[in-house]
C-alpha cells in the first residue's frame, strides 16, 4: 500500500469500526453496553470498583470499606479485606484448569516448554518454600534480576505467595544500576541466572550481580542463582545457592499467606526528571484488580486465547500483561526469551505461527522496526489465529499503524492503542474492541471508572478540540500507585504538587479530538521515551559527568524513525574541545561508559562537544534550544537572553 493511500485512508475513513466477525463473539459487544458500564461508573465511582472486586477476585476475609481518602492522596482500596496475589492466579485455576497450559516458553535457541496450571502451581509453591528456607517473611524485599524465562514468572508469584514484596529489576541494566535499586529497596535477598540469551550472545547476569554486590548491598544475605546458560561463573560461598539446590528438598505445597489489601505487592524502578529512580510502591487487591479487568476489558481474553505480550518482566506491561494478569484469568500466556530478530526479523512472526497466537502486544518500537524489512517476511507466516493486536510504551505513528492493520492482522484485527504508566499500574485510555472505533495514532477514550482529562495550566478542562493541555485523572483508582518508596513527599510532589493535590499529574501532555478521543502528544518533564522505556535524562547526564574527562553534560530527546525518541547529549570536557568537535574514540568510551553507568538502554545515540552550554545569564540551561538543534530544526525561540549566543554555531556543527 502507497503512503498516498495511507493518507487518504487517514483522512478520508479517520475510523475504523469493530469487526463484524470480532463483535460477534467479544465479551462487551456494543457501544450501549460500554456506555452501560461507564454511566454505572459515573452514577457511583466507589461502588463501581468495590462491585468489581467483589465479583473479579477471591477473597479471604471481605473487605469493609471500599475506598479510604481519609489520608488522599495516599489512598487506600478494599480495606479489611484479605486475600492473596498468588492464590487468585494459581489455586483458584486448579480445580477447572489444572491441565492447561498456563505458560508456553521459547528460547531464543529454539528450545521450547509448556507448563501447565499445576505444574507452575507446584513449582511456586517449591520456591516460596524455598524463599521462606532462606529466611525471608512477609514485608522482606526481593530483587529479582533474570532473563525472561518462566522462573522469573515464578519468583514473582513464589514472593507474592509468602507476602515478599518483590522488585524486578530489567536485565538489561547494569551492575550500577542494579546496586541503586538494591540499597534503595534495602533487599534482603538477590534472584538471578547465570546468564540470559539475547541477540546471540549470552547476557552475563551473575557477573553483574557479582559487581553491583562488591560494591555495597550490605542488605543482601543470599543470592538464589538459577542455571539456565550453563557457562562458568562465580559462586561465592556461604552466600550464592543454586535454585536447583535450594527448591530441592522442598515441598510442593505452600499454604498462601494472607494479607491485607494494601499490603505492597511489589516495588518497580522508574525514571523521573532527577537522577534517582523511583520506587513506585503498588498495592496487592488494587493491583491485581487492574490487571484483571483490563485483561477482559481491552484484550477481550478468552477461555481459548493464546496471549503474547512481548514486555519483559522488568518493566510494568511485564508485570501486568505476562506476571499476572493473563494468569488471574486462567489464560495461556506465551514466553520469549530473546530478539526478535535471531536468527531473523521473522521470529516474532514464526513464534505467533508455531504457537497459534491469537492475541499479539508490542510496542510500536518493535513494529517500525519489523515493518522497515517489508512485507514479504511476515508474509511467510500463517498468521491466521491471530484475532486482536495492541500496542504499548508509546504512541504509535498512524503509517506503522496501518502496516501492522494490513500486513500482520489482515484487516481483520481490533488494535489496541493503550495508554497507561508504571504508576497507573495497568490500562487507563484504551479502545474495548467490540465496542470502541479506532483511529490510527489514538489511545481513544478512557475506560470505564478512570476520570482521565486534559486540562490548561489552571486546572480548568480544555473543551476546544485538539488544544493541547496536561493530561491528568481526576478520581482515583484502585490500581494506582500508593507512594514512592522511602520518600512519600516525592510522590506528593511528583504526581499532586501541580494541581494542588485535585488531580493525579500523568507527566504527559495530551488532546482530545472532535470526539473527544485521546491523543499523547509527549512528555511534559525531562524525561525520554527510548523504545517505550522511560528514561530521566538527569540519569543520563549524572553518567556522563561520573566520567573523569567530562565537566558537564546535557541530555535530550531527538525523534528517532525506530525508538520514538534518540538519546542526544551535548558535552563540555574538563579539556580542551576536540579540532572540530570530533572525537570517535572519546565518543565510543563515553557511550561505552554510559552503558556500564545505567544499561545498553541508555547509551546517547549522539555526542556533541562544545566550549559550553546554552545558558541564561543566570546560569540556566536553554533545554529548548538543544532540543531543536538536535531534531535539525531552524532555532525560532528568543536567544537575547543567552550569555553567548555565539556558542549555538558549536552545538551546531559549525564551528
């Protein structure tokens, strides 16, 4: 299909209505019924959710109160109740699901496993014994660093069984990275692997523990090594146990401990507009009812669904969209290991085939990058059981939009742009497929019991179409985050100082349409979508600086065809500048530092070096003006104000 035709489609038929053939068979099939639902939200917020709760999940004890605002914007769900995370997931599934599949796995080597409810039963019962061997209770911090296999599926739930708060940490970071998160959740116990596969090359996890321990941690008292690339490492005595000897002797049997609604399930790390990560604290009944509606709402899971969600378990979409959710549901889940381009860029598509995958979600990082090897390579698949796609991590662009409509879901399938954070904990703004039109590039509207709005500098909702504002929720919700760990005035400020703690600041700017869908239009902080993946670019920055040559540094986003958005930094040394700002060995240790610094994830796509910054005469730095050089945009903003205006030929090329 031509871009012409793209645009016409874009312009000519902005929407596309629900299959016929989908609507059929989807758990919400009209737009009367949505509305059903939303005006049930809206008659009675709090009872709408308490209602859910009561209906999605399993209890121990039921709750009392549905909602508790007394201490907003710490607010809490489902008080006095108890239940447990991992019993919703996994006990409850036995007695009519036992011998499904709940996880199919591939290796980036091909090698393949299905395990079905009781079996993954067994196995988290045998390591929450194993957990709680090694000492570990109820409220104890759990780091979990692996590579995308089911064991990291099964210390998660194992953690939540036992009342463990776990902190997963992407193993794609680095040791230093790893060591912050660590001290910062003052972890009592490390999870790891010996090694991950990724990209052909095994990904040396224990190694990276190893450092990020001998550098600190002093919490730690035991590291479980589970084997699974099988090459020597270190295993320090008295510490280090592998997880083939610790679950050895253990029962398959583990009784779940009950604990109360808001007990925290579990702390992830993400980036802020300052140099430290955040610790977003999430509840266990608030949370897994998000997961578990949305599974139902958004992805329309049923009994026979194959379910792929290709996030890892490092980041939330991991957490939510393969860690639990899928499971709450009784659903079959796929694992990938490794990338999806080994031994080529058909792998995502040859998995789908081989595994009968009917429900596929990526981010549109992954999709731009498939789509730019064409057509014909999908085209070599059966992609037949496929009947739903979404998209995660970042707006998509309308013409990867349409290649992943046309070529992967044949114009047959629903796509589901979802928006939603970390902090939200699971969908906010997403389409209900049997119900919902789509238009490519939107979110489309929020779903039922979320009070999403865009709103001017004032706090005052924004009625003229497609004037952008802040997008921020009004209400709350019981799958949002409860505070950032170790510094609740950090939440206060971050997500309610704005608006006089009235609304929940999502950090994004937004539009709505003559039909008042959503549209993201970016961050609203300094912080960078790399891939999907959020990252501050003050962390960024502080790498750089940590280096012995650097005396400041600037980071910003430049759009990027693949990623979204490219990390570029602007470098003043402690010497003097390089002849012409050229330096391709400086520029290769300073990316090469950065990567040790933070992760791969991080590494600045682009080095510039100059005298000095864009800076005000007091002493500010003009982000704008970087970010326009670095977009190769003409420089339209005022530059009277700068203390050398001379400097923009530097940061520029030209001199």
């Amino acid at each position: 299909m031509s871009h012409d035709r793209i645009d016409s489609i874009l312009q000519e038929e902005r929407q596309f209505a629900p299959p016929p053939a989908f609507t059929r068979l989807a758990r919400i099939r009209s737009a009367s019924e949505l509305a059903a639902l939303r005006d049930r939200a809206a008659a009675d917020h709090t009872g709408f959710w308490a209602d859910l709760a009561r209906g999605e999940l399993s209890w121990h004890s039921p709750f009392q109160t549905a909602l508790d605002d007394s201490a907003a914007p710490r607010y809490q769900w489902f008080t006095e109740g108890t239940l447990n995370v991992s019993y919703n997931c996994l006990d409850r599934q036995l007695a009519n699901r036992g011998d499904k599949t709940a996880i199919i796995f591939e290796g980036e080597s091909g090698d393949t496993r299905r395990i079905t409810y009781a079996e993954l039963h067994r196995e988290v019962c045998r390591f929450a014994n194993a957990l709680k061997a090694q000492g570990v209770v109820k409220g104890d911090r759990v780091v979990i660093y692996m590579p995308m296999i089911p064991e990291a599926v099964i210390a998660m739930q194992a953690c939540a069984r036992i009342g463990a708060i776990h902190s997963v940490v992407f193993g794609g970071f680095s040791a230093e990275s790893l060591k912050d998160r660590i001290e910062d959740a003052g972890a009592k116990l490390l999870i790891t692997a010996d090694g991950g596969h990724r990209g052909g090359k095994i990904i040396e996890l224990k190694a990276a523990a190893d450092k990020a321990l001998s550098h600190g941690c002093a919490s730690i008292e035991k590291v479980i090594v589970y084997k699974r690339s099988g090459h020597t490492i270190n295993m320090q005595a008295g510490r280090d146990v592998w997880w083939s000897d610790a679950v050895a002797a253990q029962a398959a049997q583990c009784e779940p401990l009950w604990v109360e609604s808001e007990h925290p399930l579990f702390l992830l790390y993400t980036s802020g507009s300052t140099g430290k990560p955040k610790g977003i604290q999430h509840s266990s009944a608030g949370y897994l009812l998000g997961a578990t509606v949305t599974m139902k709402w958004v992805f329309d899971i049923r009994d026979d669904d194959v379910f792929w969600c290709t996030a890892d378990v490092g980041w939330i979409t991991g957490h939510s969209y393969v860690a639990y959710g899928p499971l709450a549901c009784g659903a079959t889940l796929v694992i990938y290991e490794g990338s999806p381009a080994v031994p080529d860029t058909g792998r995502f598509w040859k998995l789908c085939q081989d595994h009968h995958v009917t429900i596929f979600y990526t981010a549109p990082t992954a999709i731009r990058a498939l789509m730019k090897h064409g057509d014909a390579i999908p085209g070599r698949y059966d992609l037949s059981k496929l009947r739903l796609l979404g998209t995660v991590g970042e707006p998509i662009n309308p013409e990867a939009w349409m290649w992943y409509h046309r070529i992967i879901g044949h114009e047959r399938c629903p796509i589901v742009d979802t928006w939603w954070q970390t902090e939200t904990g699971a969908h906010m703004i997403a389409p209900v497929p049997g119900a919902v039109p789509t238009k490519p590039g939107s979110c489309t509207l929020p779903l039922p019991g979320i009070a999403a709005d865009v709103v001017d500098e004032q706090g005052n909702s924004i009625t003229k179409p497609d004037k952008g504002g802040y997008l921020v929720i009004k209400k709350p919700w019981p799958f949002m985050l409860r505070t950032i760990w170790g510094d609740h005035d950090r939440y206060i400020k971050t997500y309610w100082g704005k608006f006089g703690g009235k609304y929940y600041l999502a950090g994004d700017s937004a539009r709505r349409d003559q039909d008042d869908y959503f549209w993201i239009m970016g961050r609203i902080d300094d912080v960078l979508n790399v891939s999907g993946h959020r990252l501050g670019t003050m962390e960024v920055e502080s790498a750089l600086v940590a280096h012995p040559r650097v005396a400041e540094a600037a980071v910003v986003g430049r759009p990027d065809d693949i990623k979204g958005e490219a990390i570029f930094a602007y470098v003043v040394l402690k010497g003097e500048r390089p002849a012409g700002g050229v330096d391709t060995a400086l520029t290769e240790e300073l990316r090469a530092w950065v990567t040790e610094q933070i992760g791969a994830i991080a590494k600045p796509d682009d080095i510039r070096y100059a005298d000095n910054l864009p800076k005000t005469r007091s002493g500010k730095i003009m982000r704008r003006l970087l970010r326009s050089i670095a977009a190769g945009e003409a420089i339209t903003q005022d530059t009277s104000t700068l203390e050398n205006e001379a400097i923009l030929l530097q940061l520029q090329g030209k001199q």
